[in-house]
C-alpha cells in the first residue's frame, strides 16, 4: 500500500501531467500550418473542431500521443514481423548488433579490468587513459568505423556491433576494476592465513565480490551500446534499423515514423536495462547473496 | 636490487634482435632508400646494448632510465629509417619495433614499481607513465601504418594526421566555433541549469520528487539521442537544434544527481541548522548545497562528455555546411579519412579541456571534501 501512495501515484501523476503537456504542445505547435491550410481551404472551422484538425495531421510539427501510439501499434504488433515496415524487425536488427557489440565489450572489459588489477604496469599506464577516454566524445568515430569497414568490405552487423563495443568496454572494465578491488584487506589476509594461492583468492573472493559491480556497470554499458548501435546505423544511410528508420523519418518528413521509431528504441532499452538488472538479481540469489 | 634482475620482457627483446639479425635486411630489396647497414647495427646495438646494461645497473631508476632511452632511440631511428620506404618493411623490422616495445614495457614495468618519497618525484611518474604508454601507442600506430603500407584511407599514420591538423587550423576553428562555443556551452548552461532548478523544485515537493526521480533514473537509460531528427525539425539546421539536443541530454544527469546530492547531509546536521532555527533557504545555501557539491559536479563532468556526443551526432542530421559533426559526416563521405581524424583529435582534446575545467572548478570549490583534500571521510 505505501508503495502504491509513495511510488506508483506520482510517477502516474507525472506521466499523465507530461502527456496533458504533449497535447496542448501539439496543439499549439500544428496550429499555425492548420490554420494556413485552412485559409487555403477556404474554411472557418470551430474551436473544437479545429483542435481536433491539429491533432490528425499526417505530417504534424508535434505528433499527438494517440497518433503515434497507433503507429506504434500498427507497426508493432499488426504488420508480419519480416516486413519492412515492422517496427519489431527494426528494432531486432539493431537489438542483435547490439547484444553482439555488448558481449564483446563485457568480455573486453572484464579482460582489461583482471590485467589492470593482476598487473601494476598495465594499472599505472592504461588505467589513466582508460579514465582519460571518458571525456571524449567517442561517438564521433561511428561514421568513420562504418565507412572505412564498409570500403575494405566488412558490412552489416560487425561494424556496428564494434561500436557498441567500443562504447560499452569502459563502463564495464572501470566498474569490474572498481568490483575486483573491493575486498576488504582483512579478507584478503585471510587468504593469506589459508595459504591460498593467487588464482583461488581470485577466484574466491575477488570475483564473488565483484558480481554486483559488474552488474551495475552491465547496466549501464547495455544502454551505452545501444545508443552506439542506433548512431551506427546514421552515417551509411543503413536500410534496416532504429537509427535507419530515424533518418528516413527526417528525410521524409515523417515526424510519426520517427517519433515511433523512438519510442521503440525506449522500449528495447527499457527491456535491455530491466533484463540486465533481473539476471543480476538472480546470480547474486544464487551465489547466495542477501538483498541489501 | 631485485628491479635490475633479468627480466623475460628483456630477454624476449634479445631474443627477437638475435632472430632479426639472421633474416635481414630491414627493408625489402627493391625499397629506393634503403637503411644502411650503419643505421641498421645502431638499432640492434641501441636495443641489446640497454637491455644488457638494464641487468647489470644496480638501482632501479638508472636501469629504467637506460631501457627509457634504448627504447625511443630505437624506435625513432626505426620511424626515421622507414621515411621513403612506406609499405617497404619486412619482418625483422616489425621484430626490432617488437623489441623495443618490450624493452619500454620493462622500463614502465620499473618506473611503476619504484616507490619514491618526495611528492614531486610521485606526481612526475604518475604523468610519466601514461605518457610512455600513450607515445607507443603513436609509435606503433605510425611504424606499421607506414612500414606495412596500410592503405591510407584504412587507417591514416598519426603524423598524417598532425600535418592535416597544422594545415587546416582555420577550418577546424571554424567548426570548433560552431559547435562547441555556440551549440554545446548554450545547451550546457541552460540543460544543467535548468535540472538543477527542478531538483530544487522537487526537493522542496515531495510528491514531485517521487514521481520525477523513478523517470529521470529510467530516462537516463534511454537512448535520448534519437531526439536530434526532431529538434532539427523544429529549431533549424543552425545550432539552436543542437543546443536543444544538448538540453534534454545534460538536463536528467543533472535533476537526478542533485536530487540524490541535496538528500546526501546528514540527519543530525540538519538537526542542527533546526536548532538553529535557520529557514528552508537557509539550510539549503549553508549546509545542503554544500553537501550536494560533489553530487553535483559528478552530473556536470557526465554532462560535459554528452553535451559534446549530442551537439556532434545531431549535426549529421544537417547542419549549415560548418561543424565538427558535419565535418565528420561530409569527409568521410569524400574519403579524406585524415581530415576526419583531425576533427576526431580536435574532438577529444575539446572534451578534455572541457573535462578538465569542470574539475578544476571542482578542485577550487570543494577544496573541504575527503576526496580532494586527500584525506579520508
């Protein structure tokens, strides 16, 4: 019950406000291109009848919410899931280079952080530009990897899946080295006290102890990878995809197809992010953790 | 001293130099300046004699030292050597660069193992370190870009790169104006700005932090960046679009750091200020914006790294024929890959001066902190 009146009622009162907010938004925004057309027309149509003109336009400055639920609707769950306008085989092609892009840049990052942890040189010198690299707008590469790629005649999914990767190895190799450090000296002596050798207490008590930081940082290289798969799908005008349908959207005019297309890459990101957390949830249970 | 001990990255260095010497020469026959033989037995001396000369010093500073300038004579003298000769090195080429990587790697091995007193000395190494790391990369990148002849559209060499830079410093101004002066420090201001009014806002309502709190956390998930088509739609091609894009990225960071950072003092802390009878506004400038500093500052060094990632994608959507991200999108589309890594360079030096303010305010503003004061909390 607390959850209900503490959590659930305010988002919803949010999420409703935000909605009131996008009509009266689109209304205004459409306003001026209806009211020309209607000059042309020829019509003096009535206040509500007028809003409701705004509010189905087909190419309307601010789609409507039920406008671009309806495509949304459409695209998703009435078309055959192989056609082309299928928003659910436009978000699997960018869903798959994703996931591949995902798990090479764990596996990349979890590699980096066990060097970094297990070698003092490779700590001192990669460590600094592994933080350095954070602050540059790395996104700025996508168009070249997909070009270049494209010109030795590597296309499809690698060159974006390498962009996720890219994106997705840093959060995962500074939280796993954050992960592998955490346990305290007094387990570690303990080990030591055991005799245990360094690959047990790595295996022991460094990586159990890490699980929940890489967790976390799953979490958020999941959706940095996404994004990189969407932004690899921009440069070459690709023909399938989140990012391709987001570009034939804006050459098109098609303000609904792109706010859908939006909307659908939300959902996969929701789904992403909710999936990550809830085997997180459930490798932690299983290694015997407590909720916190 | 156990850092002048025989080492395996040394030895591997010898070895490779003695194998080198069996399958000579460095280039092939038909390069039209070959690497005389004088050249070629510096190289193999410079490696051998330092790697030896690294075991038998006995402080650990002068072996590294000796690795430090074996290893980056070699490796010039072998960049130097492969001038005219592009796509011309053969293996026992790429072996000698081997082993000087190693004898380097050895050297970085010393350095980060050596445990000095003085404070300068510690600050010295820490920057020497990653600097060392960070030169061979360039080295490596330009000895086989060059020596192994890569296509140039593949993968230019770094100083390709540095000689589009230096003849192209007007264009890249220009792009630089464009995009971060104008696009990104607008967005930047007004995104942050305006999260941190609404965290404010939301602290002072709870039911509004209740409610924005759960969507800002799910926003920051979501990949925002998909937004660029609209804004350009709306606010133009000029930058205003892309400062529009830079709100929405930097605004839910920011509303949802601050609103974890003004939740961060303390319970009897604010029992305190209470007993002070000190007002709602009062607590917050003297005690809960202070504690919410570093909080705050986390959303501001995130925000500058995206405010720049938005500003550039949303410019491939279209732009006035300036910017960096239309620079980006337009050659390589013409295939001038040297110009694109040029604005890339520029790109990364931007976001790191831009990172590197915000800490420095940072440093200058919550000089109290544990964790800039050096101490523990």
């Amino acid at each position: 019950m607390d959850r209900v009146r503490d959590k659930i009622i305010p988002v919803l009162t949010i999420l409703a406000a935000l909605v009131a907010v996008w009509y009266v938004a689109a209304v205004f925004m459409n306003a001026p291109f209806q009211r020309d057309l209607d000059r042309r027309a020829g019509e003096t149509p009535g206040t509500i009848e007028f809003i409701g003109k705004t509010l189905s336009q087909p190419k309307p400055t601010m789609p409507a919410p039920h406008q671009v639920a309806q495509n949304f609707f459409e695209n998703t769950f009435l078309r055959k899931v192989t056609s082309n306008r299928s928003l659910v085989y436009h978000s699997w092609v960018t869903l798959s280079s994703t996931l591949l892009g995902f798990a090479f840049g764990t596996a990349l990052g979890i590699l980096i952080a066990v060097g970094i942890v297990h070698v003092t040189a490779l700590d001192r010198s990669l460590m600094p530009w592994i933080i350095a690299s954070q602050t540059i707008p790395i996104l700025a590469v996508a168009p070249m990897i997909i070009v270049v790629l494209a010109a030795i005649g590597v296309t499809g999914l690698i060159p974006k899946a390498l962009i996720s990767t890219y994106l997705s190895f840093f959060p995962v190799a500074v939280g796993m080295v954050k992960g592998l450090r955490s346990p305290e000296v007094m387990h570690l002596d303990l080990m030591h006290t055991y005799n245990a050798s360094a690959s047990q207490t790595f295996w022991k008590l460094r990586v159990p102890a890490s699980v929940p930081f890489l967790f976390a940082s799953m979490k958020v290289a999941v959706a940095a990878s996404l994004v990189g798969a969407i932004v690899g799908e921009l440069p070459t005008g690709a023909v399938a995809g989140i990012g391709a349908k987001l570009l034939a959207g804006a050459y098109y005019s098609q303000t609904i197809d792109i706010w859908a297309a939006l909307v659908a890459g939300s959902v996969v990101a929701a789904m992403l992010v909710v999936l990550v957390g809830l085997v997180g949830k459930l490798v932690e249970r299983s290694m015997g953790g407590r909720p916190a | 001293m156990m850092n002048s001990k025989p080492s395996w990255q040394v030895g591997l260095a010898l070895l490779l130099c003695a194998i080198a010497m069996t399958t000579m020469p460095l280039l092939a026959a038909e390069a039209p300046a070959p690497m005389s033989s004088g050249t070629t037995s510096l190289i193999i001396g410079l490696i051998a004699l330092s790697g030896v000369a690294s075991f038998a010093m006995f402080s650990g500073v002068a072996s590294a030292a000796v690795l430090f300038i074996g290893a980056h004579g070699a490796a010039w003298l072998l960049l130097s050597g492969i001038a005219g000769n592009e796509g011309m090195a053969r293996m026992p080429y790429f072996l000698l660069l081997a082993a000087a990587w190693l004898l380097a790697w050895r050297c970085v091995a010393i350095l980060s193992g050596l445990k000095p007193t003085s404070p300068q000395i510690r600050t010295f190494l820490r920057l020497l370190i990653p600097a060392i790391f960070g030169a061979w990369i360039l080295i490596i990148w330009e000895a086989v870009t060059r020596g192994a002849g890569i296509p140039f559209i593949l993968l230019p060499p770094p100083s390709a790169v540095a000689a589009r830079i230096a003849n192209s410093l007007p264009i890249l101004a220009a792009d630089v104006r464009q995009t971060i002066f104008k696009a990104v420090l607008f967005g930047y201001v007004v995104g942050c700005g305006a999260g941190f009014v609404v965290a404010i806002l939301a602290d002072r309502v709870g039911f509004l932090r209740r409610g924005l709190l759960p969507i800002g956390n799910m926003v920051s998930a979501l990949p925002i960046i998909g937004v660029a088509p609209i804004m350009v739609m709306w606010f133009g091609f000029d930058w205003q679009s892309k400062a529009a894009v830079v709100i929405i990225m930097t605004f839910f960071p920011m509303l949802v750091n601050t609103v974890a950072g003004l939740a961060a003092s303390g319970h009897m802390e604010r029992d305190l200020m209470r007993t002070y009878a000190s007002s709602y506004w009062q607590t917050l400038f003297k005690l809960r914006l202070p504690a919410a500093a570093p909080f705050i500052f986390n959303a501001l060094k995130i925000n500058s790294t995206l405010a720049l990632i938005g500003a550039i994608v949303a410019e491939f959507f279209g732009t006035p024929v300036v910017g960096m991200g239309f620079r980006i999108s337009t050659e390589i589309g013409r295939m001038n890959v040297d110009m694109v890594w040029a604005e890339i360079a520029v790109a990364a030096l931007a976001g790191s001066v831009f990172y590197g303010v915000v800490a420095l305010v940072e440093r200058a503003t919550t000089f109290w902190h544990p964790s800039v004061r050096g101490g523990r909390a």
